[in-house]
C-alpha cells in the first residue's frame, strides 16, 4: 500500500516525477487543493498502482486541506484515508477509513 502524505503530495507534485504541480499549492483554493491531490493519485494509477494502494494521510495541515484529501478518497472505490489520533493520555492511534460516496436518488 502506497502512504500519501501532504509533504509526499507536494514533493512529488512539485517534482518532474508525476509533473502534476509547476509551482506551490495555494492551501486557501479548494480547486487548487483537490485538484492537486487528485493529480497525485491519478499519477499514482499510472504507474500501476490501485486505487487500493493508495492511501491518503490527512493527519497535518489545514483543515480545508484535510477535507479535501479525504474527498479525492471518497471518489474511488478502495482508495483509504487515514489519520493519527491522539488521546487524552498521550498515545497515538492509527485510524483509517475505507470510505464510498454515492448519491441517493435526486438528493
């Protein structure tokens, strides 16, 4: 399985490696955001990787950019996100979530 992180999702998109991204991400443009990690995932599959291997940490970061990286996971079936929880005592847990959205009807 293939741990996206937002560092992993601007250093690769910002590289000659996926060629998804020319400049920086600006984190206040939903569009800009999505599309960016979008990019990455569908850079992902190229090379031969599943939508099952791609698993996206929203752990850091903006909350606009945290929405929106567990967005591009809903669109494709398999694709996981994942954060790291920190309780009360201090100990870090790993929760990740296989997550599919459908629309229902004409909602």
């Amino acid at each position: 399985m293939t741990v996206v992180t937002a560092d992993d999702i601007l250093g690769r998109a910002a590289s000659a490696e996926l060629g998804v991204l020319d400049g920086g991400i600006d984190f206040t443009d939903a569009n800009a955001v999505f599309d960016t990690v979008a990019g990455v995932a569908r850079a992902l599959r190229q090379q031969e990787r599943s939508d099952g291997d791609i698993l996206i940490d929203v752990t850091g970061g903006q909350k606009l950019t945290s929405i929106l990286a567990a967005a591009v996971s809903l669109v494709a079936e398999g694709r996981c996100f994942q954060y790291i929880h920190v309780t009360p005592g201090g100990a870090c847990e790993v929760r990740s979530f296989d997550v599919t959205w459908q629309r229902a009807g004409n909602a």
